[in-house]
C-alpha cells in the first residue's frame, strides 16, 4: 500500500504541474488547450470551494492502510508530500494556487483575443 500511496503522490504532483506549465504546451492543439481550461477551472474549484481534492482522498487512504504516519516514514513520501503540501498557511496556498489558475486562464483570454483579431484582419481583406 506504501507504494499506491507513493504512486498517487507522483500522480498529484504531475497533475500540479500541468496545470502550472500546461499553457506553454498547448498553443495550436485545441484539444489539449480545452483539457487544460478544464483543469484549471477544476483546481480554482478545488482551491476555493469546500471539495476536498479526489487525489489528497486516495493518497490519505492508501497512508492509512499502509500503516504510514504522514512525514515520518518513506523519504521519498517525506519529499513528494513536502512539494504538494508546502508547509504554507492554507490562505497562501489558496491564493497562490487560484491566482496560478487565473494567469493561465489569462494566458487563453489573450490567445483568443488574438485570434478574434487576426480572423477580423483577414474579413476586413476580403471586402
């Protein structure tokens, strides 16, 4: 179970990490932006509203049914629950993670405000 719970972790850490970095890989792949639009409305959902996250459930339950106390036992648990769960005052992280989602949201906004006016361009050529 200790290596569920590790695999979870790993699992967590590299959904933050898209959903930090994803705008830098989905410029001209729809699919992949509209996939990335959905995670970060999920993560300012999970930040801001009262839902526990899905991946924290499943790390906590697999910790407990391996015996694990939590930053005591497996180094590598040890550092994966440090760099998913700062030691940082639930407001900061909060704020921290909405205004992350925002910038990347913000990131689209701009992509599709460019694109509206290149297709205005290019409509105005036409005439």
């Amino acid at each position: 179970m200790a290596t569920a719970a590790i695999l979870v972790l790993l699992v967590h850490l590299a959904w933050i990490v898209v959903v930090i970095f994803g705008a830098l890989f989905t410029r001209g792949r729809p699919v992949w932006s509209a996939m990335h639009i959905l995670a970060l409305l999920w993560g300012i959902a999970v930040e801001a509203g009262p839902w526990p996250c899905p991946l924290t459930l499943a790390e906590q339950f697999f910790e407990v049914r391996a015996g694990l106390a939590a930053y005591q036992d497996s180094f590598l648990l040890h550092t994966l629950d440090a760099i998913v769960y700062p030691n940082l005052p639930g407001w900061l992280v909060t704020l921290v993670g909405v205004a992350i989602c925002a910038f990347n949201l913000g990131i689209y906004l701009w992509r599709f405000r460019k694109h509206l006016l290149r297709r205005r361009g290019l409509a105005d050529l036409t005439r």
